[in-house]
C-alpha cells in the first residue's frame, strides 16, 4: 500500500496527555485520610506490600485513557500479546506463545492455550479482535487508538490464532505497539463494544487477566490487588501476593510515609528536594533507572501569538515566537534550581539514550552550546517583524507532574520576561480540567510531559507531529508526515536511523512543541523492598509484581 493511501486511511484519535508519572501507594489494610495519610494501617507484609503515588487515574479502560497513572495499573491488571521482560526494552511474546510476520502485511499471533479471564471466561482470539477493533471504534479522545494507524482489520481463524492485516508493509513498530497503552486485551462479555465502560463494571466483572487482580477499587484513592494465579505470560508469578495501592494529594505525606514504613515503596512523583534529602536517609532505598521521561511546552497553532485563527495572524511571525522561546529558555537553571539533578537539559524531541536520537536545538538555538541567548531572540523576533513584548498566556498544571510544576514555569515566566521581549501570563489549572481544555483550544502554549508507550524514538514522534496527533495543536506539516511514516516501515537499521535524524532537524526548525527536560525513573523503598531494580528498566513500565519484602 502507499504512503499516500495509508495517510488517506489513518483515523483521527487525539489521545490525553501522554505524560511523566507513575505508580501507586497502598496500604494492604485499606483505610486512610483523604490527604493520603497512613490510618492504623501501616506497609505490608512479607506477604503484602504498600505502593505510592501521587497521580491521577483517568479511566481503567484501555480505550478510555491515554496517561500513565492509568496505564500503571493496566500494567499489572491486564494481559498483553507482547510485552517487556525485566530488565528489557524489547519485546517478547506475552500471553502469546508466537509471534512473527506471515506476509509483508500479516502479523500472526497464537495465543497460548487454556487463556482464562479471573471471572472464569475463556480467553480466546475473539476477546483480543474486540479488543483492537472497539478501540478504532470507540475513538476516544482521550485514548491512544492513534497508535493503531496501519491498523487495517483484524482476523480470527480459530480461537487461538489472531491476524493483524496492516496498511502497509514491514511495519517495525507494530510489535512494539501491541505493549503499549493500546495493547491491552479486554474481556469482550465485560467491556462495551462501541463506549468507554465504567470502572466499577470492570471492577465487578472481574476482567482481568494480568499478573494481579483487583479486589476493591476507589478511584484516586486505594487499590486492593490479589496475585492472580491464571496469569501465563513472560513476567511469570507475582512475588508479592497481596499489594494495595494508596493515591496522595500531598507528595510530602507521601514522603512522610515512606520514611516511616507505612508505604514501602514510593515511585513518582516525589519533588527533588525530598529525593535528594532521602538518599541522605539509611532507613530507605533510593533506586535510579532509566528515563524516557520528556518535558516540553506545546505551542496551539490556532490560538498562538500570530496564530492562524487570530485577527493578526501571520505564519512567519508566530513561528518566530516559537523560536525566540526556544532561545532564551536556560535548561540547564531548570534542571538544577527546579528538578536537583533529577532531570537533564533535552535539546531534541527524542531523548537522549535512544537510537536515532539527535539534538538539533542546542546549535539552533540559543548560544549554539545549549545556553540561551537573549540577543539572538531579539533579532529573531526583529527579523520577523514582531512587537515586543509579545504577550503569551503559558498554561501548566498543578497537580499532575509533581509538585514542581509551580517552581518550573514561575522559572520559565522569569527567564522569557528577563529579556523584555515576553510579558507570560502564567496560569494554572487541575489535571481533570485541564486534559480537556487543553485540546478544546483553551490554551495557546501550555506544559506537556511524555511518558514512552514504548522505548522507541517512533514513540516520541508519531503521536505528535502526524496531522492526527494526540497534542490536538493543528500542526501540520507533510514533508514531517512522509517521513515518520517511512521510518516506520524502514527495515535498514542505517537509513531509519539516518531519517530519525532527519525528522527532528525538520520539527526543529517548526518548534511545534519545545522540549527542555529529559527525566530519570526514581524509586523510594523500604530497606527491605527487593526487586525494585529489575522493574526499574528501559521498558518504562512499573510492574508490582517484581517487587517483594524481606
């Protein structure tokens, strides 16, 4: 099939968010206040376990969602065709026992025998090609079926034999795509064909077939997992039978609680300051892994300085408002007043780590070396014609990338109004508002953070700089369209690294979103808490199951 024809086909699906937090706190006794305080529960025990976090949980279903405290839970409830082993960013078979290419075009699974759903049903082809084609159904725009654009049907010839028919041919993305948020199989006599289902109806139709099962549910606040002993994947059995999951809105109760052992594990999103206090403290573990972490301003083309639904619009000028951003922001000050060392300068929209990865603006940009340039912004916005101060309003969110997210842009404000050339209306609002707005034209320019669906440079260019991306921002450009899809479908290793490179020399040049930070996974454990580096890998997924006590 064509390049064209596949662009032809491609469904519009803007997904939420994709973002930069993860993980859970529990305690196994249940209970506990609304700020996430302890109750008498206390951690675990050798044969329970209590896990942190301070984010937010959208929806359980897989079409429904496209952020990562979802799929942190979708990661130990549901199971995949393909998923990473510990310690990998590749993939292998999960509740399948083969994988692989029949044709160009045909990608043939054969799930494992006897499957069970922990209601009792069969697990069968049937559940897994409901599974994909609701997803392209129901379209959510919040969901991530935008990972599924050369997705062409799929087929059943028995009830352990799936057949994805794709778009186009030696699709080298397509394996790692049944990992990610939108691989997820569901349990067709539980879930809605054709709408987003209730947590609760997934909760009580006990559909799930993942390393754990839930057993009581209240959203954003505690999560009861049992281990569920018909799980058949690659990640074998759970070390750790019992874990409950307990949701802070305060990251300094939970790094009270982690001190204090009644959380024994904490991953994301404790501030800084906290990490680097508690790596001082012999009574906790801090565990470093690797991250895909990004964060970046998303600048929407319409509503813009200059933008094209503006009474002054003009394409030259609002681009050079990108550009002077992207000079003068100091990288380097926001990852060490702001983020201690926890995060890194990002000078591309591929991070730093991955194959193909570049970093096109720290010479395009600012002094050439990576640090920003207040002359050189001026004379960008001169060039073009621009009067200044330009007035940009600036959104970020207060409660879903950490409680940092406050000293990052009031840093952001201060460094774009220190060249006279910006006067930033900086504006907050909460998440649950915010992923909505954010793609109804609410925002001219606003914080993003990326969490990888999976560890592939792909991953950090297809859901953004398609026409059908889930930023949402009217960004469009097709030369960038060609060659993501080639890259996509390029076997040589040498090329697709050469047109990686390629595409981010372009999107730098259009500024749609201005990366600035790259982040490390952060764990905080007991003393006791073993497992933790094995799960704290390259996949960027945090599975519970790995982790034990004593």
């Amino acid at each position: 099939m064509t390049m064209s024809a596949i662009r032809g086909s491609r469904r519009l699906i803007a997904g939420a968010a994709g973002t930069a937090a993860l993980a859970l706190v529990l305690t196994a006794c249940g209970g506990g206040s609304d700020d996430g305080g302890s109750g008498d529960g206390g951690g675990g025990s050798a044969e329970s376990m209590v896990i942190g976090t301070t984010d937010k949980i959208t929806s359980l279903d897989p079409a429904g969602s496209y952020d990562n405290g979802s799929f942190a839970v979708m990661n130990q409830i549901y199971p995949f065709l393909m998923n990473t082993p510990y310690g990998s960013p590749d993939v292998e078979p999960d509740i399948a026992e083969s994988a692989e290419f029949t044709s160009p075009t045909e990608y043939t699974v054969k799930l494992k025998p006897g499957l069970k759903w922990a209601n009792g049903n069969d697990l069968t082809s049937s559940d897994v090609k409901f599974t994909f084609d609701r997803q392209l159904a129901i379209a959510d725009e919040n969901g991530p079926s935008s990972l599924l654009y050369n997705l062409d049907s799929v087929e059943t010839p028995d009830d352990t034999t799936v057949v994805f028919k794709l778009k186009s041919e030696n699709d080298q993305i397509f394996p790692q795509i049944l990992s990610s948020p939108v691989g997820p199989i569901v349990d067709e006599d539980v879930f809605s064909a054709d709408a987003v289902t209730d947590d609760q109806a997934i909760v009580d139709g006990k559909a799930f077939a993942g390393q754990y099962s839930i057993t009581s549910y209240k959203a954003n606040e505690l999560i009861s997992y049992e281990a569920y002993d018909g799980y058949q994947g690659v990640l074998g059995a759970a070390k750790t039978p019992k874990i409950a999951a307990k949701y802070f809105t305060d990251a300094s109760n939970l790094k009270l609680e982690a001190q204090d052992g009644s959380v024994d594990v904490a991953f994301r999103s404790l501030s800084p300051t906290d990490i680097e206090d508690l790596r001082g403290d012999d009574s906790v573990k801090v565990v470093d892994g690797p991250g895909g972490e990004i964060r970046y301003i998303t600048f929407n083309f319409n509503t813009q300085p200059y933008g094209e639904k503006q009474s002054d619009a003009d394409p030259k000028k609002a681009t050079a408002v990108r550009q002077a951003v992207a000079d003068l922001i100091d990288r380097q000050a926001l990852a060490d007043q702001v983020y201690k060392g926890t995060y890194t300068p990002l000078y591309s929209f591929v991070p730093d780590g991955l194959t193909g990865a570049t970093e096109p603006l720290k010479e395009m940009y600012g002094d050439g070396q990576g640090g920003p340039d207040t002359d050189k912004a001026k004379k960008t916005l001169e060039d073009a014609g621009v009067t200044t101060p330009v007035e940009l309003n600036l959104q970020y969110s207060n409660d879903h990338y950490g409680p940092s997210s406050g000293d990052e842009y009031a840093l952001i404000k201060d460094q774009l109004e220190e060249s006279g050339l910006f006067k930033v209306n900086l504006q907050t609002t909460e998440w649950v508002q915010y992923s909505k707005d954010r793609t109804a034209d609410v925002y001219p320019a606003y914080q993003l953070g990326w969490f990888p669906d999976y560890s592939d440079a792909d991953n950090y260019l297809t859901p953004f700089f398609l026409k059908e991306n889930f930023l949402a921002n009217h960004y469009v450009n097709q030369d960038v369209e060609d060659m993501i899809l080639e890259q996509a479908v390029t076997a040589d290793e040498a090329k697709r690294t050469e047109l990686l490179g390629q595409i981010q020399e372009a999107e730098a040049k259009d500024l749609s979103t201005v990366p600035y930070l790259q982040g490390a996974q952060v764990a905080v454990t007991g003393a006791d808490v073993t497992g933790t580096e094995d799960t704290l890998d390259a996949s960027f997924k945090f599975r519970y199951a790995a982790l034990a006590k004593g």
